[in-house]
C-alpha cells in the first residue's frame, strides 16, 4: 500500500500494519536507541496545530530528527500565531503552506473534517495529527501497536474502552482500526452522558464486530485484555454528568479484578482518571505506549519521504 495522506484509521488494512508498519516499527526503535540515520537527509516538515499538543507534536519532531530530516516551521497554537487570527481559512492556509514545497505537513485541527478538507488543497501529503472529535489515525496505529507488543495478538482479544467516548477521537480510531481484526471484543464503558456516537456502532454492526455498552467498569475488568482509558474533554465545551451508580475510572479495585496479563492504556494526558497507586503495577502500559509513538511516527515519516 503506498503511503500519502494519513486521515482516518479505515484507510488502512490489517496486512500492511502486520507486515509493513509494525516490523518497520521495530526496526526503528533500534534506529532511535542507536544514533539515528540520515535517511530523510534533505526533508522538511511543517507540524501546524490547532490544539495544543505534547506527546504528537514532539514525537513528530524526534522523528523527523532521528532519522535526519527537519522541522522547518511549527506552530502550536495556529489560531492565535498564525493567520488563521486574522481570519485566514484552512483551505487558504494550506493553499500557502504546501506551496511552500515541505515533503509533509503534520496538522493537528479543531474541526472535525478539516484534515480531509486540507487534504483537497495540498500538494504534499498531510498526516491528521487528530481533527476535533473525529479522529486520530495515528494514535490508533501506536495504540495498535503497543497491544500487539505487550499482550502479543490483537485478533481475537477484548477491549474495554472507557470514558468520554462522545468527545474522544482516539477511541473512534481505535475502534475503526481495532475492527479489521477477526474475533476482537469491545466493551464501551461510559455514563450515559458521554456514549459511544452511533456511526461507529453502525460501522461495528455492518462489519460484524462484537461490542457491548455498561457504565461499570468493574462489571468487565476481569473479561478484558485491555482496559483503554481516556480522558474527559473539556476543551471540547460539552460536560459529562457522571451518575451515581457510573464507574469510570481505574484503581487499586479495578486492577485486583482485572487478569495478570492484562494491560492498561491511555492516549494521555490523564487527569484523575487513572489513578496515580496505578502506575507502579506493571500491567500499566500507558508510558510505554506514549514511547511506542516515536517508533511509528518514525515509521510512517520513512513510508511517506524515503525513497
Ligand atoms: N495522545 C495525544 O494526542 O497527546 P497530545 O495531545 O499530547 O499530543
């Protein structure tokens, strides 16, 4: 499969991440622990965010200098230190930034959609660094490959994805990505105000794939391979009312229920969702995985500029 634009987690398939992204993968951890390669000697970057960003911004930049190319221009806050303050929309900011002539353009936006739009205007290949709430695609290759990694199969395992599945791009992709793997469970754990949106139910039913919806996660715990945690997104302006009986978080009680070889996950930044006694148990994977996200992110760039 050639590698252009990277937009949404359904473009990809199950073959080319098991056989092409993630032995590249593996080979780029070693190039990073090593001293890093000049293969993307002479490539340019621009990493343009709409939102602010620590772990795919910065993972992008390491990746682009481990293996020999640069971020010539990046912006973390596009609406208040670019033009876009002036008024400038993204078909225009585009329109200017790829004619520019970068090899890639790394865009982190504010609306759902706005990768796919920027994607009609470029003349370099743009990576959807997350849009809104619609999705993260590359998060949900790392998210991927971090299950294949630490419990060594997807096909065939539960997930229970939990917290503001409203907002939350990440657990979009996941789902999407997750649902080209024959046999995999999901369990949506969330309160009632923060469900899972239809159109990904739609696509689970229309591919055949298993999900169930509780508001307890101690109900699951003990069914699951991975319990994937997130955040609730309060920059996305809409509130989650947690009910009495809604149990939404991980602890001490949730992981003596959960199986010795399960893991925990989170896209990050947590906030009290997970909570702190969590992360000395080994089953937390969550730091390893936000690693895991330089070794793709290294991978997708050489797929995309090498060669
Ligand atoms: N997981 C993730 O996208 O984190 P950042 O918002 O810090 O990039």
């Amino acid at each position: 499969m050639k590698t252009n634009h990277i937009i949404e987690a359904q473009q990809f398939s199950r073959e080319w991440l098991e056989k092409e992204l993630f032995p590249l993968a593996d080979e780029m951890e070693k190039v990073a622990r090593s001293k890093g390669s000049n293969e993307l000697s002479g490539k340019r970057m621009v990493s343009f965010f709409y939102e602010p960003s620590t772990r795919t911004r910065l993972s992008f930049h390491m990746a682009m200098d481990f293996l020999g190319g640069r971020v010539v221009f990046s912006t973390e806050n596009a609406r208040e230190f670019s033009s876009a303050a002036k008024g400038e929309n993204i078909e225009d900011t585009i329109r200017i930034l790829s004619g520019y002539r970068p090899d890639v353009i790394v865009l982190r936006s504010d609306k759902e959609g706005m990768a796919k739009t920027a994607t009609e205007y470029s003349k370099v290949p743009i990576i959807n660094a997350g849009d809104g709430s619609g999705q993260h695609p590359t998060q949900a290759l790392l998210d991927l490959y971090t299950i294949k990694k630490e419990v060594g199969k997807i096909a065939g395992i539960s997930i229970a994805m939990m917290g503001d599945l409203v907002n939350g791009r990440t657990v979009r992709s996941l789902s999407y990505l997750a649902g080209k793997f024959s046999g995999i469970k999901i369990y949506y754990i969330s309160p009632e105000t923060a469900k899972i949106k239809d159109d990904i139910k739609d696509y689970l039913r229309r591919h055949g794939i298993w999900f169930e919806e509780t508001n307890d996660i101690r109900k699951v715990a003990g069914l699951v391979d991975v319990i994937y945690q997130t955040r609730t997104q309060k920059e996305r302006g809409t509130s989650v009312a947690y009910a009495k009986d809604d149990f939404c978080i991980v602890n001490k009680e949730v992981l003596d229920l959960m199986k010795k070889d399960a893991i925990v996950m989170h896209p990050l930044p947590r906030n009290d969702e997970i909570s702190k006694e969590v992360d000395k148990d080994p089953r937390a994977a969550y730091f390893r995985q936000a690693e895991n996200g330089l070794y793709i992110r290294m991978a997708l760039l050489k797929m995309i500029l090498a060669g």
